[in-house]
C-alpha cells in the first residue's frame, strides 16, 4: 500500500468501520444463539420466529462486509499486515454469518418440537450449552477488538469443553429414546439442535484462531483440542 501518511489513515478508517460492521454481527448472532435457546426452553413460538427472521440481518452485513473489503482491496492496494487484516475480516465475517445460520436452525426446529411432548431436563441443558457458546463467541471477538492471543488461546481451549456437553447431551437424548419410543423424534430434533451449538463453538474456535493469526502473522501450530466426539449426520 502506499506510504503516504493520508492513504494511511484513510485506510485505517475504511477498514474500522467495516470492523464495526463484523462487530455488529457478532452482537446480533449471540442474541440470537441466546434467543432461539430461550425459546426452546419457553416454548415460545414468537421469540423462535423472531431469530428465524432476524437472520437475514446478518446475511446482510456479512454481504457488507464482503463488499466493502473487496473495495478496499481494489482501492488501497492493502499489503502484507493490512491485507492480511482485511483477509481475516472477511473470514470472520463468513464464520458469524454461519452461526447465524446455525441459530435460524435452532428457531426453526423450535417451532416444530412446541408442537411435541417435552422431553424433561432438556431445554435447560441445551440453554446452558448455549450460554456457554455464547461466552466463547464473544470472547473470541473482544480477542479480536485486543488482538489478544491469550484470550483467543482460552477460546480454543475451552471449545473442548462444548464437545464434551455435546457428547453429553447426546448420550442423555439417546437414553430418553431407549426408554420411550415415542420420544424418538423430539430427541432426534433436540440431538440436531445441540449439534448446530457445538458448531457455533467451532466457528468461535476458528475466530480465535484468526486473532491468532492477525498477531503473529502464523495459525497456531498445535491442533485445535477437542473433547469426546460422538457419530451424527448433518445439523442443518
């Protein structure tokens, strides 16, 4: 990029509001992880909608985001820790527009299990879950505001213990459907749900691991860890 002192700035400028614009979408995918699981524990039909229609908000910006990194790239010309900056925007921003996705699922398959015999214990476990989600994704983006590679490092850490309520939460739904036939489709549903947390975990992991990567210049070298893993087909 050109050394000039005013394209400098103008650069930093342009690109502090796109980064205000993935901030904007980190705020409205929690809201929306903490919604959809409030309503599942509620049974609350109208909050499930509201984060199933909210989403289009965060596609929105990611849309945003993505224009205007494009045009940064082709106006300033970033290079090496500028273009790497706007690189890793771009994929925070496509990692939050997936978690969104991940919370319009929840809501949708909300809606469908309102209308089913409640599996007891449930909601509330899977709204612990996602709390616990949701203090990793915003921990993970106040690394990213700091560039805190101490704090992006617990965000990695800590997803293992995402997989382990998960693999937990599994083992539970699986317990319920022995006992109960009748139980099969709730927990089936609750089991898809629980997945598409964990997920919204990962992506947080690969948030923090792009903080990383911003600071140092280098992903971090050791595999992510992870907790006990358990067999399942798609969480869409």
């Amino acid at each position: 990029m050109n050394n000039d002192p005013h394209i400098a700035r103008a650069f930093d400028r342009d690109l502090e509001a796109v980064q205000a614009l993935v901030l904007r979408m980190g705020g409205l995918v929690e809201a929306g992880l903490s919604d959809a699981a409030a309503a599942l524990e509620t049974r609350d039909d109208t909050l499930a909608e509201r984060v199933r229609s909210g989403d289009a908000a965060i596609d929105g910006l990611e849309e945003q985001v993505n224009s205007e990194c494009a045009r940064l790239i082709a106006i300033r010309a970033p290079a090496a820790t500028d273009l790497r900056t706007v690189l890793s925007v771009m994929k925070i921003a496509s990692s939050l527009e997936r978690c969104g996705d991940y919370a319009k699922n929840l809501a949708k398959r909300t809606v469908v299990l309102n209308t089913m015999q409640d599996i007891p214990g449930a909601a509330g476990s899977i709204r612990r879950m996602a709390r616990q989600v949701g203090l990793l994704l915003k921990n993970a983006l106040d690394a990213y505001i700091s560039r805190d590679v101490g704090l992006a490092e617990e965000v990695r850490q800590q997803d293992m213990d995402v997989d382990q309520m998960y693999s937990a939460l599994f083992r539970e739904f699986l317990t319920h459907m022995m006992e109960d036939p009748r139980n099969i489709t709730a927990c089936m549903h609750l089991h898809f749900i629980a997945k598409n947390i964990e997920r919204v975990g990962d992506h947080a992991t690969t948030i923090a691991e792009q903080v990383i990567y911003l600071a140092t210049g280098m992903m971090p070298g050791e595999p992510r860890p992870k907790g006990e893993t358990v067999v399942s087909g798609p969480a869409g």
